[in-house]
C-alpha cells in the first residue's frame, strides 16, 4: 500500500475521541490465528493532525488535477518526488500555523497544483509568503508561483518577499528577473523606482543597484530623485558611461558627487571619463569631440606610418621600374628600326639592276 493511500485509509476510520489524551483507531483488521480480534492501534493527537492535514494537501493535489487528471496526480505524488515535496510542506506548514496554515496550504494547492507546493517548498516561511500571495490580483497568483517555484532565483525571490512583503512580487512580476532585485537593494525605493520604469530601464538600473545601495543616504536619494525625474536621459548617461568604462564603477563617493553636483550636465551629454590617476573627470560634449578627434588623429597617424606609407613607397617603386622598361623597350625597338633602314640605303635598288643589264646588252 503506498503512502497517499494509507494516510485516505487512516482518514476514512479514524475516530477522534479526544486531542488532548490521544486518538484510537482502527488501523487494520489483522485477523491473530488464535483469536480473530481487530487489533486497535492508539495514535497520538499531534501525528493524528499531520495525517489529517497531509492528506488534505494530497488531496488538493488529486482535486487540481481533476478525474480525468488521477493518473497525472498519481505519478506526481508516486513518483515525481511529490509525496516527500508534500510532507515537507506539511511538516512547515502545521509547524508555523497548524491546522491553519495547512488549510491555507491546501487552497492554494487545490487551485495552482504542483507550482504551488514547489514555490511554499523553496521559501524559508509559509505564512508570510502565502499572505502576500493573497494580496495579488489573482490573475498574477500563477505567474508569482512560477517565479517563487524558479530554485535559487526562486529562494532568493520568497526571502525578499518575506522581508518586503507583496510589493517585491508586483516588482518581479512588472520586470521578470530584476524587479524583485531592485526591491532587495533598495527596498521600498526600489518597488517605487520600479514602477516607474521600463523593463529595459529597469535592466539597465539593477546592474547598478547594490551600488546605489551602498551610497551613503543623502547621494543615494538624490540619484534615485534623478531616475524618478528623468529616466530616460538618466539612464542613457548609464548606458553611455558602461559603454566607454568597461569595469568601472559608476557610483562611488566620488562619482556621485559629480552626478549630483552637474546633473544638468550629464543629463545633457556631458561624460565622465577617468585621467591618469583614476579620478573621474567632467568633459564636455565638445571636449568628448576632440578627444575623439585626437584618439582618431593618432590611429590614422598610425595606419599611415605602419601601413599607408609602406604600400605607397611600393608604388612608386614600381611605377618607376615599369616606366624604365617600357623607355628601354621602346628605344631597343627605335634602335632596331634604324639599323634596318640604314642597312636597306646601301644596296643598289632593283630597278638600277635592271638598267644596268640593259645598257650592257646595247653596247655589245
């Protein structure tokens, strides 16, 4: 007989006569060979309550699934792991709130499934998860148990819920996967400034957020203040800054200072770039230009000296070397022509040939 089954069986005949002193119930009908007598099996009052509330939740598991879905629930209680996902459920749940609590448990169970036993399972506290649960419009409870059910992101998730409360899960459900985180950094700051951003600036703004929490509180605010009036531009300037200082730290004491002390600045283009010693510095647009123009100057230079100069010393080479064979090919062949027709100026021409055979024959 299996688990589940035999907590249904202790359910169906199990008679309660009183929770202080203890529970009797029948067990089983085991027949003895001498007498044939059901032996009469005394459990106690507190294991009575976990059978009971154990196989409520095992039930409410059979009751998401539906009649048609009794193979479906059968092979997650059996086999999936399920009954000992359902037992540490239990044994939290009537630990924190007793009976209470696991009826709570059994609700949630009977309407979200499996989702909802693996997220209880991966929180340090039922109740306090299972109230903010109950805050939620309850097309987002799902969705929220699909996040909490999510292992270490998921923990992570039900520890901030636990310390925030259901503001934490609004946040993660408006921007999955950095909502909850801005809320951890920067608690009821960070469900504000969450509600007010994009997931794309929500993005960009959690990779800053343990940073933003360290600030001292006046420099903190004031950043924040910053998100909150002009989040657009402000976030660009952090897009802008990650872009030209890889593996910068944007804000420190120092930074900030300049943030805070030149906003209008930096909301209007102006960077912070590092001098030699490491300390951030303030440059202008037009500063930002010639840098640029001087980096790119010293590139060019560079390709010229390296690459440019080389190939055209090449060139010329060449050009000349061809243009010197070409002259001396054309003056061998000048050379040859003349040579042809001074050679053909002295041998008498045909027709002086003949004139001559015929003068001679007259004059024989």
């Amino acid at each position: 007989m299996s688990r589940i089954a035999a907590i249904t069986l202790a359910i169906g005949t199990l008679s309660i006569s009183g929770m202080s002193a203890g529970v009797t119930s029948v067990a089983h009908a085991a027949t003895l060979p001498a007498m044939r007598l059901p032996v009469l099996v005394t459990v106690p009052a507190a294991d009575s309550i976990g059978l009971l509330s154990g196989a409520a939740i095992a039930k409410a598991v059979i009751r998401y699934f539906g009649k048609e879905g009794t193979e479906e629930a059968t092979e997650f209680l059996a086999r999936s792991g399920g009954r000992e996902l359902a037992e540490r459920v239990t044994a939290t749940a009537l630990r924190e709130g007793g009976e209470e609590t696991t009826e709570q448990v059994a609700r949630l169970v009977a309407k979200h499934g499996p989702d909802a036993l693996k997220a209880l399972d991966n929180a340090p506290q039922i109740g306090p998860l299972i109230s903010a649960l109950d805050e939620l419009p309850e097309a987002q409870v799902k969705a929220a148990l699909a996040r909490l059910s999510a292992g270490a992101t998921g923990r992570e998730l039900a520890e901030t819920v636990i310390k925030s409360g259901p503001r934490a899960l609004r946040s993660e459900l408006r921007h999955p996967g950095v909502g909850g985180q801005l809320t951890r950094s920067l608690g009821e700051d960070g469900t504000k400034l969450a509600s007010n951003l994009t997931t794309d600036q929500a993005i960009a703004v959690a990779r800053h957020a343990d940073d933003l929490a360290a600030l001292p509180a006046a420099q903190r605010q004031g950043v924040l203040r910053l998100l909150h009036n002009d989040a657009e531009r402000m976030v660009a300037f952090l897009g802008r800054f990650a872009a030209a200082n890889p593996g910068k730290t944007l804000f420190t004491a120092a930074t900030t200072t300049i943030v805070l002390a030149e906003s209008d600045r930096i909301l209007g283009g102006d960077e912070i770039v590092f001098d030699a010693d490491g300390n951030p510095v303030l440059i202008s647009k037009s500063g930002l230009l010639g840098r640029t123009m001087e980096s790119g100057g010293k590139a060019l230079g560079h390709v010229s000296a390296n690459f440019i100069q080389p190939l055209f010393y090449a060139a010329i080479a060449f050009i000349f070397s061809f243009a010197a064979l070409f002259l001396f090919i054309k003056l061998y062949h000048t050379h040859q022509r003349e040579k042809l027709l001074t050679s053909g100026a002295s041998l008498p021409s045909s027709s002086d040939v003949i004139e001559g055979k015929k003068a001679e024959r007259q004059d024989n």
